[in-house]
C-alpha cells in the first residue's frame, strides 16, 4: 500500500489567488490617492501662474502714468488678452479681465484683474485690486 505525504513546502493557488486580489485592491486605493494628488498640485500650480499675471498686469498700472490710465471694464467672457503659459510641459491658456474705476475723480484709481483658466471643464478665477493715486 502507497502511502501519500502531504508537502508543505509552497502555498495552494487559492492562497495565491487570494494574496493577488488583496495587493491589487490595496494597489488601485493608492493610485487613486496619488491620481487625486496630482490633480490638487497641477491646480496649485496654475492658481500660482494665475496670481503672477495678475501681478505683472497690475504692475503696468502701476509704472504707468495716472492719467494716461484707461476707465475699462471687461470680463472673462467678454476679454480678448489671452495669456499662454506652459505647466508640466503643456500649454494652458489664461484669460485676462479689466475692472478700472475712478474711486475719487483724479485722484484714485481702482484696478482690478481677475485672470480666469479651464481645467478640465471647470472654470476658474483668481482677482488682485489695487489703488493707485497719481502722487
């Protein structure tokens, strides 16, 4: 009579099976963890280019001279000034809007920018006002 011995040198294929099930789910948690953190970072990143055109265009006001300041008033639907900038290697499109006011007449300036931009079909805005006087 055969006598069988059973080994218990490796693991059965359920138990396999059960271990890859386990380490694919833990895997697809954490690549939507770090899909979801790219996303944050890349909006980050374009908020912070927004907030740099805001600040140069603010910056032309402010070198210009008083007068010669125009009274406008535009908003991302209606502005044509299209700023590109390249983030992560591609190329993002922001738009820029004017809101200039005579606060006090020859005296004070309101300047408002709002810089708008699309990610993925959500549209975003960031504003930066300053006053400026002719002394």
């Amino acid at each position: 009579m055969e006598q069988y011995v059973k080994s218990s040198d490796g693991f059965t294929i359920l138990e396999v099976l059960v271990a890859l099930f386990l380490f694919g789910f833990i895997l697809l948690g954490t690549l939507g963890i770090f899909l979801k953190t790219y996303d944050y970072s890349l909006k980050n990143e374009l908020r912070n280019q927004a907030v740099k055109i805001a600040q140069e265009e603010l910056e032309k006001y402010r070198n210009m001279d008083f007068n010669l300041i125009p009274s406008e008033s535009t908003t991302c639907s209606s502005s044509t000034d299209k700023i590109e900038r390249q983030v992560r290697n591609k190329n993002f499109a922001f738009i820029v809007a004017r809101n200039i006011t005579e606060e006090v007449p020859d005296s004070v300036k309101k300047i408002e920018i709002t810089v708008c931009w699309n990610i993925k079909g959500k549209e975003y805005s960031y504003t930066a006002t300053t006053l400026i006087t002719p002394f």
